[in-house]
C-alpha cells in the first residue's frame, strides 16, 4: 500500500505580511459591520468655549430627552476656565468630543458634522437647551420627511418666541435668519455644504440660501417650541461684522441686478419696522403689506433667474 506523507511549513518567525494581512482582514470586517449597524436618528452637536456657567445646562437638556435614538457630540474650543472639568463628568455619554483649539465657530462645527451619524443634525450650543424632556420624541411622531425641519425658537433674555411664521420663506431669509438651534438638517446637505469658515458671524445663514433658495432642498416647518436660544453670541451683538458679511455673501452667490433689488427689500422691511415700530407680524397689518408686495417681487425674480442657469 502507497503511503502519502504531509508536510506543514513551519516558519521559524512570523512572515513579514502577517500583520498586513490580518490589519486588511480586520478592516474588511469593521466597514461591513459598520455597513449593517443601526444609525441614529438625531445627532445633537454642541459647541462651546469657555462656557462654565452654561454647559452643563445644555448637556444635562439633552441627556433628559425621553426619546433615546440619538448621539451626543461635543466640540470644545480648548477652554481654560473650568468647561472642560464639567464636560469630562458627562463623557460616557459623548458619541464623539474633543477639546481642543480652534478656527472659531464654524470650524467646530464642521468638526461636528464630520463626525455625526444620525440622520438629522441639531446644533444645540452651549447656553441653549431645548424646551422641554419630550422635544426629540415629538419632532420625530410629525414624520421626518423633509430635508430641513423647523420650530419655534425661544429668546432666552424675554421667554417670547423669536419670530412669526412667513408664509413664503424666501421673504424670511433676505431679512432674517433660521435659528439653529430650532432646525433639524438631514446630514447629507452639511457634508456637501459644509459651513463657509471664512466668516466668522453668517456661514450658517448662507447654508440656508444655498440650500433652500439656490438648491431647493425640501423644507417644513412644525408648529411646535423646540429650544431656548442664548442672545449673547456674536450674531446679536456684532451687528456692523454681520451685515458686512451678509453682503459678501449676496455678492458671492447672486449677480449684481439681483443684490440691488434685494437692497431694495431690505430697505423697504426695515423702513416698515421704523414707521410701525414693531415686528412685521400678524400684529401689524399695514407693514407686513408694504413689505410683502416687494417681497414678492423678489421672489419671483430670484426664481426666474435660479431657472435661467
């Protein structure tokens, strides 16, 4: 009978490619866990830098919310007085943080957005906090199906909500502004828009043009109070910075006859808040019309030249 004899090689050492090797092996299982692991609904991003009267506040708002399908971020600017100490309390809840120097604001906020999973990101910075325990579980029962979802806001300083609901957004954001700490942003449009770091004050502002006026992305508005917001940031209280950076951006994304005729919207709103005094509301009929009939025409001029591209 043919006898058949086996012979294993034994190496005296490890081959060179082994630890190649297993790292590639190792590689290939995590991409195809993470490729079936459950995402998050929400990711809630906080920022801050030297904020130690006001960060646990926010972090402990959001740590309450009855609704558990989130992740919690924390973006610190490397702070010295005392932030970080009470940030580390609260670590094992972080899905991400650092604490480190930054660009500004807008630099840390990208961080957050580079690092979030949920579906839907929410910038709740510090001294904001939401409105109450229930505030995710009841934006989440309306149906998340646009790409941009807004509530109400609350000013911090006078508890009232900080500002009516337009019928047509396009003549909110050539005045105004979206809180926010009120809006749920589907996190694709912040990693293909990510916030412009070459402002310091209105990047946020411009994501909302390029998004919902240039792009047309999907938006709704639910009447419901989201958060509390803190007037004491740099958009309140560098007015002179922010309007200056607001006409860059008009330069930047609208040809020249378009700006002029936003000038002229601006011009005729802020003319209406002097005459009436207040804000151009349901409480103040005749400088909601002056204005509205502008508004109008800038709307259809920003969408007739938004269609001719």
């Amino acid at each position: 009978m043919q006898k058949y004899y086996f012979f294993v090689y034994r190496p005296n050492k490890t081959p060179e490619y082994l630890p190649f090797l297993r790292f590639i092996c190792n590689f290939a299982v995590t991409t195809i866990l993470l490729q079936y692991k459950e995402m998050p609904i929400f990711s809630i991003i906080t920022v801050c830098y030297n904020e130690v009267k006001n960060i646990r506040k926010t972090l402990e708002s959001t740590l309450s919310q009855t609704f558990k399908d989130y992740e919690l971020i924390v973006v610190d600017g490397g702070s010295t007085d005392g932030t970080k100490e009470i940030i580390l309390q609260y670590e094992q809840h972080y899905a991400w943080w650092c604490s480190e120097p930054d660009k500004g604001i807008y630099n840390a906020m990208n961080k957050g957005i580079s690092h979030a999973t949920g579906d839907y990101l929410l910038f709740l910075n510090a001294g904001d906090w939401f409105h109450d325990d229930a505030v995710l579980e009841h934006v989440y029962q309306q149906g998340m199906k646009a790409d941009i979802i807004e509530g109400h806001t609350i000013r911090a300083d006078k508890m009232v909500r900080h500002r009516p609901v337009y019928k047509d957004l396009y003549e909110h954001l050539f005045v105004d502004t979206i809180s926010h700490q009120g809006t749920f942003i589907r996190r694709e449009l912040l990693l293909a828009h990510p916030y412009d770091e070459k402002y310091k004050i209105v990047s946020d502002w411009k994501f909302w043009l390029e998004a919902l006026v240039l792009e047309e992305n999907s938006y709704t508005f639910i009447d419901m109070d989201i958060s509390y917001f803190d007037m004491s940031g740099i958009s309140f209280t560098q007015i002179e910075l922010r309007e200056n950076e607001r006409e860059s951006v008009y330069q930047e994304l609208f040809p020249p006859h378009m700006v002029r005729f936003i000038h002229s919207y601006i011009r005729a709103y802020h003319l209406a808040l002097v005459k009436y005094a207040v804000y151009l509301d349901e409480h103040s009929h005749k400088g909601y019309e002056l204005v509205r009939k502008i508004a109008k025409r800038v709307v259809k001029l920003v969408k007739r030249i938004k269609h001719l591209q």
